[in-house]
C-alpha cells in the first residue's frame, strides 16, 4: 500500500510539471492557455519557444494549440508532437468570399475549440495568448483582478477606430470598445459569448473596405490587416464585456521597462537591438531551425556584456529583457532537439551559459505581486531604508500637423524618445484636414492619435495652427482612455537626452513642472488683469510640461478657450505688452496656459 501510495504521489507531481503547476500550488479555479498557429515552419520555431517559457513560467492548467492548416499543408506537416494540439479547418482563404485573411484563424479556431474540445467543458478561466510571447511568470486571471463580465487585457493604444466612425458602424455600443489586445485572460461564459461575435465582426470589418484607411484603422499599411483586432474590440462591445487594462504584464522586448514593474509576458513583435546584436522575427519567416539539429539563434550578448552597455538602470533592464527572450528560446530549441535525437553539440560558452545555474536563476518564474515587485526594486537599489514602492505611469505627447516640416521633426523627437529610456508610451496628436489625410504619408512615423483640425477656426475663420495643441489634447482627453497618472507634453523641435519624469522633477497633484520662458511679460501687465481673475498665480512657463492627469482634465479645455480668448484680444498684441516681436498673437496659446483658472490656483515648478 505505501508503495502504492508512493507512486501515486510520483505521478502527481510529473503531471503537476508537465502542466506547468508547482506541486502543491494547484489553482482554486481552473485555466486553460490556448494560442492560435498555423502549418508553418514560422510558427513551429515560435510554438518551441512559447512552449518551453510555459513550462518555464509554471503557468498552472492545460496549454492547447489551435493548429489552422488545409488538407494539402497537413500532408507535408512535420510539426504535430510540438504542443497539445487541436487540429482547426483553416481560414486563411475564406471559404465564402475567398478572401486572403489569415488572422482570423485567431477567433476561427476559438469558436472550434469551444464547440468540439471536452477541455472546454472543464474549465473557468482561459488565457489567450499569441505564439510569438514568452512567459516569464505564471498568468492568473483572478490575481490580475479579472471577474466574470471584466476580462484582463493589454492597452493597444493604435485602435484609434473605437473612437471614429468605424466603431459608430460595426458596434450598437461604440461607448463600450476598448482599445486592447495581446494578452486576453477571460471566464470562460463570456468567452463563449464572445467568441462567434470576434468572428463575426472579424469578417464584417474585413469586408469593410471603405473604412480601411490609416486615419480610420491606425493600420500603418491600410489593408485591413488588424480586421481581427477590431473584430475582437467590437465583439466584445456587442457582448457588454468591459476590460481590466493592465500596461504593466507585457512588454516588446527592446522597450524600456517602467520602474518599479516586472513584466512577465515578453512579445517579441518588433526588431530587436543590442549593441551591434539584433533579432527581427521576420527575418525567420521560413526558417527550418526547429528540425535543424544543433542551430539555435544567433547568441545575443551576455549579461556581463549588456551591464557594460549601459549606465542607466532602467535602460539596462530593458536590455537584460531583450537577451532574456532570445536566450529562452535558444534554451528551448536546445532542449527540443535532444528530445528528438539530435546528436550532443559540441561545447560552447554559449551553450555552458544556457545550462548554467545563473541563467536558471535569471529566468526564475517572476510573479506579478506587489511584495515581488518591491523586494526586486529593493534589491537593486541597496542602501536606501525607505520602503520603494513602483513609479506612477506616464504617457508622453507632441502635437504636430500633416505637414514634412513637422515629419522630420517627429522622426528626430521618436528617435531620441527610444534612446533616452522615457518610461511608458508615446502619443502623436496629429492635426489634420480631410484633403491633408487624403495626400499624407506619414502615418507610421509614430503611435498617432488623430484629430481634427482647428488651424482655421471653425467658428472665426482665424488661421493659427498653435491652437492645434490645447485642442488636441483635449480630443485626446476625450476619446482616449488611459491609466497613465502623469503626462508628459513636448513639442515636435526637442531632442531628449534622458528621461523626463515627474518623480525626478518633483511634479504632484496640483503642482505640474515646466520650464521658465521670461519672455511672457504679459504676465506682469495689463495682458494678465484682462484675461484672468489671478494675475498674481500667472507663471511664464512653457515647452516641457509634466502635470498629473487630474489637473490635465481640469485645465485643457481651460487652456483652449483661453487661447482663443488672447488670440481675439488684437488689441493687446503689441510686442511691449505680449513679447511676440512679430506683433502678431502667435504666442496666443502660450498665454493660453499660463492664464488658465483652475478652482485652487496653483504654481508651476
């Protein structure tokens, strides 16, 4: 009987491993992880990868494969022990309107899966995940504040068309799309709701040729390429399903970490750079490497290496994320190849370092809890006695028209904006006409929200493109929801050289940073006791702002109709009561904000 016993223990604890499960740490609930493929050698060396930092990450629950591929490809397909799999009818040509669409495999195979997989019956919660993420921790819905009717999700801030048209057209309830994407932790009864709608609307904007644009889609190429993205927006709106955003789980290798914050899902979509080292997943599109005994990716540079790259230590998380990700898939083509016969390779550094007990210890399971996060913080910033505690989020915005005078500017800006580790996102407030959009082609220069424009007023007629900046970023206030606390506002003609943040500058609630610009002398005359009741709480400030959003959404609007306000006061234009020496109210808008009336005045650092 103890034997017996025994070996029932023994056996538990392999299916514990197998799954992905700590023995002992079983979940109160059950997940289930799927992802979506096709027969491809593209998606073969990715499923590797994704597969080991599963096993890796200790993700709790079963992991399944919706494998999409015609009847032809099967026959020629070497891939089917990669993964749990679950064979999809493919989509990739529609089987109605014989439309190229390979995306929509995605939603396809979900809705297969629900109808003939008994998984699906034996389940609460469902991770959904792409085939190009590693997993650096375990993703559990219910820590992530996920609950029945509010699934978990990541900000994709390019959907601009949840705030346009597009959303008016394919949802009855385009006040409920949300801008989201990557990573989907969901209950299962609301993925069942959810799922024949993702489809549904997948194909509906698909079809949707008139509203392709980039102005309307945010798709850089104009192709209806991100149809499913919106199909899954839009069918979630129809169910009544609101999302639990959290910008903090994922993160594209190359990008800098926010401080304070560990991501535990790396999504390695974009090109990837270290020194003179780069990885671009495109570059692999037909490569053979997961039956290629013995080839691995090129090594990326060690963490010795990386720690001598960079001073800044944020940075250089972001540069330890990016090896991180290259350095788990080579593991796991290591580990598949020995699996399946291929010879012992020969010795390498390289090879010592990917076995070695520090990469083991590097790649630990992270988890997402707030005692982690500050116990890692803590740990890198030996010294300090007080408890640390994760940065507030910022999001950084430049307001710029459809114009090659300001392209070149945002090239310059987007640039030195990687360079100098600016935590969180970027926004470009782009102001445009209708004729301008028809001719621009600068929509991929930046993450861009679009927004009409005021450079002739609509109302007066008056030409001043200035007053594009407070009103885009009241439109962007208003369409855009955001979890960032602070926000950053430049100008197109800057170059960052480091990082601008509001706990370096000691910016707080009602107590927003900027730079001093003396040459606003309207604040010291007559300008300032005809336009504002506080002339004495008038700051001459300008060009970098850092102001807390609540202060933001009580003052934009302010900033816009007192810039109109200034600018129709032609009487005051003259260079000795304004300091504009053209004499011409261009500065209107500057005194547009430093004339703002907030209900407690309050002054610029």
């Amino acid at each position: 009987m103890a034997k017996f016993l025994a070996f029932m223990m023994l056996l538990s604890f392999w299916g514990s491993f197998i799954s992905g499960q700590n023995p002992g740490l079983e979940a109160p609930y059950r997940i289930h992880t799927l992802f979506s493929v096709e027969c491809q050698n593209y998606f073969d060396w990715q499923t590797v990868g994704f597969m080991h930092s599963f096993k890796k990450a200790q993700q709790p629950g079963p992991v399944t494969r919706l494998l999409s591929c015609t009847e032809e490809e099967k026959k020629k397909y070497r891939g089917m022990d990669l993964a749990p799999t679950l064979e999809v009818p493919s989509m990739s040509r529609h089987p109605k309107t014989g439309d190229w669409y390979p995306a929509i495999n995605k939603p396809a195979g979900i809705v297969h899966w629900l109808k003939h997989s008994k998984d699906a019956q034996n389940v609460d919660w469902v991770v959904i995940l792409d085939a190009d993420m590693i997993l650096r921790g375990p993703i559990i819905p219910w820590e992530l504040g996920a609950e029945k009717g509010w699934p978990v999700s990541a900000y994709y801030g390019y959907l601009v068309g949840c705030d346009n048209i597009l959303a008016k057209l394919h949802t009855k309830h385009p006040e409920l799309c949300d801008k989201v994407g990557g990573l989907l932790a969901m209950h299962i009864e609301d993925l069942r709701v959810l799922a024949p709608l993702w489809l549904s609307k997948t194909e509906e904007v698909r079809e949707d040729r008139a509203h392709w644009a980039t102005n309307i889609t945010g798709d850089i190429y104009g192709k209806g390429w991100i149809s499913e993205m919106y199909g899954y927006s839009f069918g979630a709106a129809e169910a009544g399903l609101r999302h639990k955003i959290n910008d903090d789980l994922m993160i594209y290798p190359g990008y800098t970490p926010r401080p304070g914050v560990e991501p535990i899902l790396l999504h390695y979509g974009l090109p990837i750079r270290v020194g003179n080292w780069s990885f671009s997943k495109l570059d692999h599109h037909e490569d053979s490497i997961v039956y290629d005994c013995g080839r691995l990716f090129p090594e990326p540079p060690y963490p010795r290496e990386v720690k001598s790259m960079e001073s800044d230590p944020n940075k250089r998380r972001g540069l330890f994320l990016s090896i991180e990700c290259i350095n788990t898939m080579n593991e796991g083509l290591l580990i598949h190849h020995a699996r399946h016969g291929c010879l012992k390779p020969k010795w390498s550094k390289y090879l010592s370092f990917l076995k070695s007990k520090t990469f083991a210890e590097l790649t630990q399971p992270k988890l997402l809890t707030p005692s982690r996060v500050q116990t890692e913080v803590a740990e890198e910033e030996k010294g300090i006695d007080e408890p640390i505690r994760p940065y507030p989020k910022i999001h950084t915005l430049f307001s710029t028209e459809c114009t090659p005078y300001f392209d070149w500017q945002t090239v310059g800006l987007m640039h030195s904006f990687r360079l100098s580790g600016q935590p969180g996102n970027i926004t470009r407030l782009l102001s445009c006409t209708d004729d301008d959009l028809k001719q621009y082609k600068g929509h991929d220069l930046a993450p861009t929200h679009y927004v009409p424009s005021m450079s002739r007023h609509p109302l007066t007629g008056d030409w001043y493109p200035a007053i594009n900046k407070p009103a885009a970023v009241v439109h962007w206030l208003n369409h855009v929801n955001t979890d960032a606390e602070y926000i950053v506002i430049l100008d197109a003609d800057m170059i960052l050289r480091g990082p601008i943040t509001p706990w370096e500058f000691k910016a707080a609630r009602g107590r927003p940073v900027s730079t001093p610009y003396e040459y606003l002398i309207g604040c010291d005359n007559e300008l300032a006791k005809l336009h504002t009741r506080h002339p004495e709480a008038c700051d001459k400030v300008g060009g970098v702002i850092i102001m807390h959003i609540d202060d933001l959404r009580e003052f934009a609007l302010l900033w816009l109709l007192k810039t109109e306000e200034v600018r129709a006061d032609k009487a005051h234009y003259a260079t000795n009561i304004t300091g504009d020496i053209y004499e011409s109210g261009w500065i209107s808008e500057m005194y547009g904000y430093s004339f703002v009336e907030v209900t407690a005045p309050y002054k610029q650092q």
